[in-house]
C-alpha cells in the first residue's frame, strides 16, 4: 500500500506537520493547567474539559505520527482511537460522580479565575486550529485529520459550555453551576469517544 506521503507536496506536509505540532503544544498546555485548575478549585466542568483535552492530545500524537512516520500508522490509529475512546467513556464516569458529589453538597466548586483564563484562550485557538486542519484534510484527504480537525471543533464547544460555568460561579457564587455545566459538556464527551472507539469522526 502506498503511503498518503507519496501523494502529498513536501509544503503541503509541512503545513500538516507544524500545524500538529503546534496542536501538540497547546494541547499539553490546556491539559496540564485545566487539571491543576480542576484540583485546586474542586472543578468538575475544568476536569471535564482537561480530561477531554489529554484525549485530544493522544489524538494529535496519533495524526503527527500518521504524517511523520508512514509505516505502521493505519493499525496503530485504530488501536489508539479505541484507547482514547475508552478514556472518554472513563471520563464521563469521572464527570457524572465528581458532578453529583457537588450538587448534593459533598464537594464545593470554588471559582477558578486562571481556569476562566485558559478556557478563554481555548475558545479562541480551537476553531482555528479546527479551520487550519480541515482545510488540510481536504488538501490531503486524510480521515484522520478530518476527525482531529472535529475534535478541535468540538473542543472550542467544550470551552464555551464551560467557561460559561466558571463565569457564573466567579460572578455570582452560583456554586452549582460548574456541575450543571460539567453534566452539560457530557453529550458531547459521549459522542467524541463513541465516534472514536467505532473509528470515525465526529462531525462538526
């Protein structure tokens, strides 16, 4: 079989390469804060979303080493789309327990200024990251990147829901409105991981 590599211009796989990377980045980034937000603020839509983001991040490795590498890239995917599926379904678990927690009492969600902060820049950087790899996916007619590309899309939806949790609980001491919007973000969660355990993605 031949590789996609031998189809695509050298510019147009660069462009593919820098922009994963740069997802990459920004992936590691928006996991690492969101968790340590999530934490210390006792968050369950800022562990939704930093549990969603590390996923995302497996995702991007997956397509980096799709474009980087061309051998052993097609099964490899597959067994890391049903991995990363499987985190997410674990995550919506997570999600469900940690909201319900809150709700009744048991855990108080504090308001997370560098939390609102991140998911901010995150509404902002995810759709174009989502418009840059799907103008590439065309360019490429790669699956794969067509479904990174949705989840960055759905990403930048995930940041609203929640951003907009933390901005009522930081304004308003509505403490139960990070849960609300934690229980929220989970169809989308469920959605992302089923279209990534079956192997297809999601559509934006």
């Amino acid at each position: 079989m031949s590789s996609e590599q031998d189809t695509i211009s050298p510019g147009v796989l660069q462009r593919v390469l820098w922009i994963q990377t740069l997802t990459l980045i920004w992936m590691s980034l928006e996991a690492g804060v969101s968790l340590v937000a999530a934490w210390t603020a006792r968050s369950p839509a800022l562990l939704a979303f930093g549990g969603d983001s590390a996923v995302e991040l497996l995702s991007a490795a997956v397509v980096f080493r799709r474009f980087y590498a061309a051998s052993q890239r097609e099964h490899g995917e597959e067994r890391a789309g049903r991995i990363a599926g499987g985190l997410l379904f674990v995550l919506a678990a997570l999600v469900v327990t940690t909201s319900v927690l809150t709700l009744l009492g048991h855990v108080e969600a504090r308001p997370s200024f560098l939390g609102i902060a991140l998911l901010l820049l995150a509404a902002m950087i995810m759709p174009w990251l989502a418009a840059q790899k799907r103008q590439l996916s065309i360019a490429t007619g790669s699956a794969a990147l067509r479904a990174d590309a949705a989840e960055s899309a759905v990403c930048g939806y995930l940041a609203l829901i929640a951003l907009a949790g933390l901005a009522v609980n930081a304004v308003w001491r509505v403490s139960w409105a990070d849960p609300v919007a934690a229980l929220a973000l989970l169809p989308l969660i469920l959605r992302e991981g089923w279209e990534a355990w079956k192997g297809k993605p999601c559509a934006h």
